[in-house]
C-alpha cells in the first residue's frame, strides 16, 4: 500500500482514481461516514480509507470487518488526521472475502507462541510482516555481497548420499517399505540417501574448478534439540574459495558479517525501528557494534583460558577438548571482547574430516564468528588438500575413503589450498531483527515433533 503511494508520489501529483486492495485491519463508524484501515502487507503503513455513506458499493461496509479483504477505488488525498501524509477517499467499495468474527488475529497484540498456532495467518500480523520482508531483503543483499565480488551461485543438491558434518544428523530418503536396511541396494539410489546437512563437498568440487562460489539452500538436521536457535530445516549460505587460507576466510566471514548489518540498517529502517520498538530495544545498538568495531580473532586455547579466568559460573562447563556453548560464546562478545569476536584452531577431535589440520596435529584451521545476543552465526574451517592427510582424517573418524572417492580426487588432480564457511541464515536473522525465537524467522518451522503447516 506504502508502495503504491510511494509509486503515485514518484509519478507525480496523485490526482485521479486508484484502487486499492488488501486486508482490514479495523474498521470505524462515525455518522455519516466509516474509517477503514486497509493493510496489504507491501509495508508498515496501513492506507486509512473514507468511506462516505452512499459511496457506491458502501452497503458492504457492516461485512468489513477486520481480517476481510476488500478492494476500494478512491482518490488518494493529503490527509489531515496526525501520522499519515495521505487518505484514500473512496469512490467505490467492494467486498472481496469475508472473515467471520473468529478470525483469530484480532487487533490486540497476540504472543509469539499463538501465532506459531497459526502460522498460516501471521503473514498478515505486524511483526510478521516485518521479519519477512526483512528476510527477502536480506536474501537480496546476501546475493549482492557474492555476485559484487565475483562469486558464482551453485544450486548444490538436496538429497545426498555423503555426511558432511559427520555428526550422523541426517534425515533418511528412501522409497524402501519395511526394514531399510535389509538391502540398501534396492533403493531408489541403488544406496541409502539423505537431506543434506550442509552443500560444502560439493561447493568444493566448484571451487576447485571455478575458484570463488557460493550456495544458498535449505539443509536439514535430526539434532533432536528443541532450542530456541536450532531448527530441522534451515538455510545456509556458504561460499567457497580456492587459493584461499584461515585468515583470508576469516576476512571474508567478517566482511560479510558487517554488510548484512549494514544492508539492514539502511534498506530496512521501518522494520528495524518497529523491532527497536516491539521486540528488543538493543537491537540496534547491537547492530551498530558490530558494524563499527573492529573483529578481535583469538585462538580457542586463548577463549578457554580467558573463560576459565572469568569467575563466572556457566550452566555447561569449560573444558578443553568441548565444544564452547553459546553462553561462553556470548560472554566472549559481549563482556569480555565488546566487539565481535572470531575463535579460531579449534581441537581436531571435536571437529569434521574436511577441516585442515595445524602443524601441531592437534588443532585444526576452524573458525566461528560470534555475535551478541546469539554466539555463533559462522562456522568454517580452510580444507585439508593434502591427500595422504585427508585420508588419516577420514580414517580416524571411522569413514571410508571409498564413500568420499569424488572428494578425495579433487586432493589427488590440481589440488589448492581452499577454505569456505557456512552462515545460518535463520541465526542472522535473529542478531538483525531481535526475535528471540528461530521458529519466528522462518516462514514454517520444522522442530522435533512440528511440521503442521
Ligand atoms: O557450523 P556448521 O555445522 O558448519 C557447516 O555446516 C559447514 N559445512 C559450513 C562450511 O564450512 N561450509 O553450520 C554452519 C552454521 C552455524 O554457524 C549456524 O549459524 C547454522 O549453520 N546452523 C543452524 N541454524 C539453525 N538450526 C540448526 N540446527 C543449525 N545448525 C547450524
Ligand atoms: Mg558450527
């Protein structure tokens, strides 16, 4: 609607008739005339329209009630009432779709976990509007920061046969009935087959042939954690870089990290201040931290030891050997750094095959970028392209050369120091917007045991 007033200012004076369309959000009687306000979803804004009675078409008018769509040809007019540049007074009203008085999204603010209730309404709600159209403009910015620097989008594919993460999350793709694995050779894919847990192998196999390259794709894990950051299916942008090592990935993470805050707060204004306003007033001051101070980078060992020195109590312990859990990431970011914050070389033994392994044999050239409010968004790691190294890593985590052949070769014809990292698009938008909840940020969630809609 915004939209359309924006298109009919820019063409000029907004003389002669429009229409309208879109759903009621309220509707007013006063004598002699009605206020509606019609919302389409283009904006924040709703259109306020002046029915006078005796407009053609006004009989419908007790029938518009809120949640209705309705189409009205008017002249768009300077509004006189506070908070609004224009009105539409109507010329002509018609009811398209009725909404009975259970329409559930009346016009008192309802909870996040209520509209998840009703996933398919809360398209038309405020803040769902909000996330949304954030989250098309970010998918556009994601694609301008690759395309700008030269990189090539791959559409890596869905179903695989391989475990990227070597974490055993996979969902099973089968047309097997009963026993699956009695004879996995009778499968659809003559092997058994899975949703992909990340596009990373086969974005190597583009770099290494087209040097910069980036996918941008739903994956899915059966991680059966049911928390507020993790979902069964998410997407994931991960570029990939041949002649590229950890530092340059480094780089890269941080850079992009800066440009989508940015892309946020200059192409999104109105949803960032209705998120300020709504959901978390810090949000901009988050953003705003991350865009101008500088990443401070620290080496795992150097995280442990400044957690272990913090006094603080953490509800999961530190120690060396585990993963850090997002309370010791946030600490890191937001107390102890102030500053975004990138841990590298990580422990080999709690990390994948592909990651390259430091000097030392004991660490591997990992790295996680963490913001604040959610710790990590970024993870990635340069790849081992030395062959007889890559084949001890598959060996030591109990994997087959024989199932990674095509992997495998691209260390054996040409191979080049490269490096990639994936980002989890649900996750920044969560740092950009503020909600607290991935399933919030996500058109229709899939968690353990939710796929309704
Ligand atoms: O750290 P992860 O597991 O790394 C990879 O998948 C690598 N193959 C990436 C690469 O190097 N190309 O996942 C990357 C990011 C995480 O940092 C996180 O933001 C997000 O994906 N992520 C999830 N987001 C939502 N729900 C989940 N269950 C997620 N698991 C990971
Ligand atoms: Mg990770």
């Amino acid at each position: 609607m915004h939209a359309l007033i924006r298109h009919l200012l820019r063409a000029g004076s907004p003389q002669g008739a429009v229409t309208a369309r879109g759903w009621v959000r309220t509707r007013r009687d006063a004598r002699g005339f009605s206020f509606l306000e019609l919302n389409d979803g283009s904006c924040f804004a709703s259109l306020q329209v002046v029915v006078d009675e005796g407009t053609p078409g006004s009989e419908c008018l007790p029938d518009l009630t809120t949640g209705a769509s309705a189409e009205v040809e008017g002249e768009l007019v300077a509004s006189p009432a506070k908070g609004q540049s224009w009105e539409l007074r109507a010329t002509r009203i018609a009811l398209i779709g009725h909404a009975g008085p259970d329409y559930p999204l009346q016009k008192k603010g309802h909870s996040l976990e209520f509209l998840r209730e009703i996933a398919h309404l809360r398209p038309r709600s405020n803040l769902f509007g909000a996330v949304f159209r954030t989250r098309s403009r970010l998918a556009h910015a994601v694609h301008r920061f690759f395309q700008e620097r030269d990189f090539v989008h791959v559409h890596t594919p869905i179903i695989t046969t391989s475990d990227c993460e070597g974490a055993g999350e996979m969902f099973r793709v089968t047309t097997l009935k009963g026993d699956l694995d009695a004879n996995p050779a009778a499968d659809f894919f003559g092997k058994p087959a899975y949703l992909t847990v990340s596009g990373q192998l086969e974005a190597e196999t583009f770099a290494c042939g087209l040097s910069r390259v980036y996918t941008f794709g739903p994956t899915f894990r059966a991680e059966d954690s049911n928390t507020s950051r993790h979902a069964a299916e998410f997407w994931m942008i991960e570029p990939e870089m041949a002649f590229c090592d950890l530092a340059g990935d480094m780089a890269l993470a941080e850079e992009f990290i800066k440009a989508l805050a940015l892309a946020m707060r200059e192409e999104c204004a109105d949803e960032l201040g209705f998120f300020e306003r709504f959901v978390d007033k810090e949000v901009r001051r988050r953003l705003d931290f991350v865009i101008e101070r500088p990443f401070q980078r620290v080496p795992y060992a150097e995280a442990l030891q400044i957690l272990l020195g913090s006094g603080r109590e953490f509800a999961y312990p530190v120690e060396h050997g585990r993963n850090l859990q997002s309370e010791h990431e946030r600490y890191l970011t937001e107390e102890h750094f102030k500053a975004p914050v990138t841990v590298f070389d990580y422990p080999r033994a709690i990390k994948p095959f592909y990651m390259r392994v430091n000097d030392d044999q004991e660490t591997v050239a990992a790295m996680d970028v963490l913001v604040p409010g959610i710790g990590e968004v970024i993870g990635g790691s340069q790849r081992e392209e030395r062959l007889d190294q890559l084949e001890q890593n598959l060996a030591r985590q109990g994997l087959r050369p024989a199932d990674y052949w095509w992997y495998v070769d691209l260390r054996r014809f040409g191979s080049v120091p490269h490096a990639g990292f994936g980002l989890g698009f649900e996750r920044v938008l969560m740092f950009l917007t503020g909600v607290g909840n991935i399933r919030d940020v996500i058109p229709f969630a899939r968690t353990p045991g939710s796929a309704e809609f």
